[in-house]
C-alpha cells in the first residue's frame, strides 16, 4: 500500500472547541501520577498466541475492554505506523499524520488507567470481506494480509459524556520476525493501521470521531 501522505510532525493544540475537550481529558486522565497509572490485572481473561492474524486482533479487542497496555502493545510491531483518516487530519490541524508504538504507548497509558477520565471501554470489530493476501515482492517472502473491520468503539467518560468511534479501520499484519511461539510456531503482529473515512452524526451527550481522533484525545496528555 503506497502512502502520499507527507510527514507531519507533533503540533502545539488549536484552540477549537474540541482541543478544550482534549485539554480536560488530558487533565484528568493517564500517567501523570509520581508512582504511575493502576490497572485492572485481567488475569483472569484468556488471550491468544499470536499464532494467525485472527488471534491478533482478537487479543488487540481483548485488551482494549480489559484495558491491558501490555498485551495491547504486544499486538503490534516494533516498527508499527498508525494512519489518521484523511478526514480527520482535515478537521484538525493539529493531529500528526501518523505516529508509532512509542505514542500508542502513551495515548493508552492515559486512556486504559484505572481512574481518572475513562469509566469504561466497549470494542466490537466486524470484519468487512476477506482478509486481502498480499505476496512477498519475492518468492518465498512473507505473506502480508489486510483485514478491514467495521468499528463500534464506545469510550465512557465523565459527566455521561461518550465518544463513539464507527469509521472503518485496515489492519495489516505480517509474521514478526524476532519471536516465535513457545512451540516454534510463527507469530503475527500488526505493521499499519489506517482509519477509513466514514460520515456519521450523534446526539449529545455522544461526540462521533474516528478512532484516530480518539487516540489523539490523549497524545499530547502529559508530553511536556
């Protein structure tokens, strides 16, 4: 997949109606505490080998309602990229036009933290087709699969507010090339997402964005 994207490096908040918003979340939430953010142990949750890209996502669903920062990060890559909808970078200036592991470490910090702005999360992931097969550039290179899901992403809040993420969102995913299973299995992992624009209108107290949008509530959180 070929980006034309030019890179756009972290910016100070405008201050739109909804970089206020930002501004409180990031008050209220995330790791700003001396002895760092609590959260819920999930020991008792069943998560997968990474050994197909079904378990991936599966565990990356798993983690989010559970809100484990640690099998979360464990689903992408070390040279992961994430890619905001073209619609939204167009509505805010302000959100880089791709970003890291080290930023998804920090936004999720804040937004899976035991107290604070986030009450609770509620993920469902539909898979749109069939996952795409994408050949190595050269005989017996590693396949590379494509899976679009639809999105239902509900993030409850303070004062009933809740944020509603229902853009499509493409995961691509390979084999990772430093680990194996604990029975020598190949592991997969997510290398890129990209948010997929899509329109859509909610009554108050229910603010709609893309998930990108919704990450980026939390970026800045802390960063200075």
């Amino acid at each position: 997949m070929k980006i034309s994207r030019a890179h756009r490096t972290l910016s100070p908040l405008t201050t739109t109606a909804l970089a206020a918003v930002i501004l409180g979340a990031c008050l209220l939430a995330g790791c700003s505490s001396s002895t760092g953010p609590e959260f819920p142990s999930g020991s008792d949750i069943h998560y997968f080998a990474r050994t197909s890209p079904d378990s991936v996502v599966a565990n990356l669903r798993l983690a989010y309602e559970n809100r484990n920062l640690t099998r979360y990060l464990d689903c992408l890559a070390e040279d992961f990229t994430f890619y905001p909808s073209e619609g939204t970078l167009a509505e805010n200036d302000w959100i880089p036009e791709s970003w890291g592991k080290t930023e998804e470490h920090h936004i999720h910090c804040g937004m899976f933290a035991s107290y604070g702005f986030v009450h609770d999360i509620v993920l469902s992931l539909l898979l749109e087709g069939e996952p795409v097969e994408i050949p190595g550039p050269d005989n017996g290179d590693a396949v590379t699969y494509e899976y679009t899901f639809g999105v239902d992403l509900r993030v409850n809040c303070q004062d009933s507010l809740q944020y509603v993420a229902t853009a499509p969102s493409l995961f691509v995913l390979q084999i990772d090339p430093d680990e194996v299973s604990a029975t020598e299995e190949p592991l997969w992992e997510i290398v890129q997402w990209f948010d997929i624009d899509e329109g859509n209108c909610y009554g108050r107290p229910v603010m709609p964005t893309s998930w990108g949008e919704l990450k980026a509530i939390f970026l800045y959180h802390d960063r200075d």
